[in-house]
C-alpha cells in the first residue's frame, strides 16, 4: 500500500495572533515495503508530519493519499485509515495499563468485534514478531524492562495488522542493550511481515543501519531526500541544519585524512568494521606486521 504527501501545508492557530506554520509544501510518495526515515532537528516538524499519514492531523492545504485515495475525504472512513496505518508514539511504553502482557496487546482488537480465535491469533503473532515468548504472556508490562516493555507496545498496534507502521523515535530513553533488541526486533519485524515502515530517529547511526530512503525536514519542508549514501554524503548540509552524517563516516574521513586507504562513504559500524579488516587482510598478506598507513 503507498502513501502519498501531495503539496501538504500544515498551519497551527491559522488566523489567530498564535499562527505558526509547521509544514511547507510537503511532497513524500512512500512505496509499498519501503523502509523510510525522517530526520530533522527538534521543533523541525517531524511530529507534525507523521500525524498526518493517518490522519490525526489533516493538513491546511494539500492531500494525504493512501492507494491514491483522499485519506481525510470521508471522516467516517477515519477508524479503518488508521487500522491500516499504524503509529506508535515515542514512549509508547506509558500507555500500557492491563494486568498482562496479553490482555494489553489484545485491548484494541476488542473494538474489532474479532471473533476470539482470530484476536488470540494477532496477539500471538504480533507478540512473536516483537520477540516477546509465550512465557511473558501473563506477566505484569510493569514488570518488563524498558525495551520489553517498548516491544509489547509495539506488538499492540501490530496486532491492528497495520500496512503501514510509523515508529516515532522508538530508541528512545532506553539503555544501550535495551535500544539494540528494539532495533533488531524492528529490522526482523519488516523482514518477516513484508509491511511499509517509516522511522523517526535523531539516531543518525540507527537511520543509516535500517532504512532504504531518507527524508530530511527543516524549517517544516524537505530539506534533502534519496538513498542513506545520497543524504548522509552530503555532511556539510546536514551540519548547516543542525544534524550530522553518522559519527563512523567522520571516523572513516580521518583515517582516510591521515593516509590510510580506506572508503569514505562508509555509514554503519558493520561497513567500517568489514573495511578495517579488508585493509588489515592486505596489509597481512603485504607482510606488514603493524596496522599501518599506506
């Protein structure tokens, strides 16, 4: 399913003293099964935006489209555009509120007048693409760790089966170990369930890890947008907007600077890392017995 941003302006307070435009002209088209991030500098406009892909927020000017279709044109069509359009809130952890991990994940389908096999099915499915086990099924969320707790409520709008699933900041607040399970849980919930993701992050590191295409706002329009390479290659933009390419791409400059033969355009830890060992191998079979520049 795609969705489309055509000439979107979002104002706030329009035609009172309090008037403040928050999106400018935004065009995004998003493919079915794309993974998408948005980065931009805090007040940016990136809340804004992603409020109005299922329509919590209508723009002032402009269409929001889903399958070519006015997502805001009929108000009675509201609930099923946003069952098909799933967003999790950044700290979506503070709405849980059920005595398990069960009943909450199970609490929107209630409003579906599912059938019971059918919601047990969503329940378990969404759990299991969270990487929550059955074992958890009866525990408190309040007994959860933080990462545990940001999955199962994940696993609350992906029992919706959403088509679409905005995640708005979802690292955030958590410790390392707990940021790195919801990372790779993200990663193998969009392999495994072949839905559209797009990803709000500050994370520079995360959005080149993840995603296939990058939109950049800044001052309420897109700034910059195409592939992790094209968007990231271009630093020097990045940092006039307050944001920066990842910090292994600047580490990778230097060593290249100081005259090893290294990649530039390297934007993850797993590239670099795969290219410091290329250069150590070479260097082995050169018969250099130091990690030396060229």
């Amino acid at each position: 399913m795609s969705i489309e941003l055509r000439n979107v302006s979002y104002v706030y307070n329009s035609g009172t003293s309090f008037e403040k435009t928050a999106l400018r002209d935004i065009n995004i088209k998003i493919e079915p099964g794309e993974f998408v991030g948005i980065i931009g500098h805090t007040g940016s406009g990136k809340s804004t935006l992603i409020q109005h892909f299922n329509a919590l927020l209508p723009p002032t000017e402009g269409l929001v489209l889903l399958n070519g279709e006015d997502i805001n044109a009929d108000k009675n069509r509201l609930k099923d555009v946003r069952r098909r359009v799933g967003l999790v809130f950044q700290y979506p952890e503070h709405q849980l509120f059920e005595v398990s991990v069960y009943k909450d994940v199970a609490f929107g389908l209630k409003l579906m007048s599912l059938e019971h096999l059918e919601a047990d099915r969503r329940v378990r499915a969404a759990l299991s693409a969270v990487g929550i086990c059955e074992d958890y099924y009866e525990k408190s969320p309040f007994e959860l760790s933080g990462g545990e707790k940001r999955r199962v409520a994940i696993a609350g709008v992906l029992a919706m089966e959403p088509e679409i699933l905005i995640l708005d900041e979802p690292t955030a607040g958590l410790d390392p170990r707990g940021r790195d399970e919801i990372l790779s849980q993200i990663k193998h919930m969009r392999e495994e369930l072949k839905i559209t993701v797009i990803l709000v992050s500050h994370s520079m590191e995360d959005v080149a890890r993840l995603v296939d295409r990058v939109f950049v706002l800044n001052n309420g329009e897109i700034a910059l947008s195409g592939t992790v390479g094209e968007v990231f290659s271009r630093a020097g933009e990045l940092e006039a907007m307050g944001l920066s390419a990842p910090q292994i791409t600047y580490l990778m400059k230097e060593l290249a600077a100081s005259g090893f033969n290294v990649r530039e355009n390297i934007y993850t830890v797993e590239e670099a890392a795969k290219e410091l060992l290329s250069l150590w191998e070479s260097r082995e079979k050169q018969g250099y017995s130091n990690f030396t520049k060229r």
